[in-house]
C-alpha cells in the first residue's frame, strides 16, 4: 500500500477526483486529499473524506497537533503527489514559487513524484503564460501530464479538457 496524496482545485473537472480517489483506494492506497478553497465550491469535502476514508485537509492552519507541521508531514509521508484537476491558477502558483494555501505549500516541500494533471478553456490552456509555466514545471521535475480535445464545459471545443479519469489513475499507479 502507497500514500498517494492528491490535491483538488477549483475548476469544474473537480468532480472527476472523485473518481481518482475512490478507484486508488479500491486499490489498496491510502489517500489523503487536499482542497483548495475553490475547489470546495464544486465539492465537499465531506465526499473525499467518505471516499478515502481520511481527514480531507482545507485549511493551512487546521493541525490537530499543533506540535507537528502539517505540510511538511503531508509530504514526507506521501509516495505520489497528484494535483487533479490542475488549473492555470495552482499552475502559475507552483511554477512561480508562491505557496500561499495549503495545496501550494506542499508542492514546494514534496520530493517524491509529482503529477500535475491540467484541465481548463482551451483559451487558457494554450496561452503562452500557461505554457510557459507548464515547462518551467517539467524542467523541475513535475510529470505533467496532457489534456483531451474535446467539448468543454463551456461549450467551446479544444485542447484543455481533463484527461479520462482512468488514464490519470495509470499514470499515477506508474510511480507506485
């Protein structure tokens, strides 16, 4: 059994971490999820929590033991680092170094392999700033890993979409 730590931000694909997370633990790892605030307006994380059958972390100063620090105990413990969905905004984030949440945080400290699955517009997606931000990312040893072209929740159609959700359970059962 592997501790796979996932991360949920806010961006409609959200939903699909349900997925994620309930087929990683079908398989016998222990998953702890992370939410960003945005993502709580697309899911609770009551459904994380009853999926995972683990604390689901929202806040950066929420410890139950104010002796430990929860971000860099979150890290050494975990065998893979998922952020699913992976939206412009924690992308930018990470990319530039700002840890500003908990999500944030933990991606500057985490040393085991990380997967950063992108989901977002089309017109998003393939701007040059995101783009960039995606390289800089790579080139530090993020595995990030493509999108789908498809119809968007938006309605429009492109690149950007959120990889089916047992592609990116394969791809991170690879680093475990």
């Amino acid at each position: 059994m592997k501790n796979i730590l996932i991360g949920v931000t806010g961006g409609i694909a959200a939903y699909k971490a349900i997925e994620i997370v309930n087929a990683l633990r079908k398989k016998g790892h222990s998953v702890t999820v992370v939410m960003t605030k945005s993502a709580q307006e697309f899911i609770r994380p009551l459904t994380f929590q009853t999926l995972s059958g683990n604390r689901v972390i929202t806040d950066m100063f929420g410890s139950e033991d104010p002796s430990r620090i929860s971000h860099i105990e979150l890290a050494k413990q975990a065998d893979v680092f998922a952020i699913v969905p992976a939206t412009a905004n924690i992308i930018g984030k990470i990319a530039s170094g700002i840890a500003d949440d908990m999500l944030s945080t933990i991606a500057l400290v985490v040393r085991c392999p990380s997967v950063i699955a992108p989901a977002m517009n089309t017109l998003m997606y393939e701007n040059r700033i995101v783009q960039e931000n995606i390289e800089k990312l790579k080139s530090r040893g993020f595995t990030v890993l493509d999108t789908d072209n498809g119809t968007l929740a938006c309605g429009d159609t492109g690149k950007g979409k959120l990889l089916p959700w047992e592609t990116i359970v394969a791809e991170i059962e690879q680093f475990v």
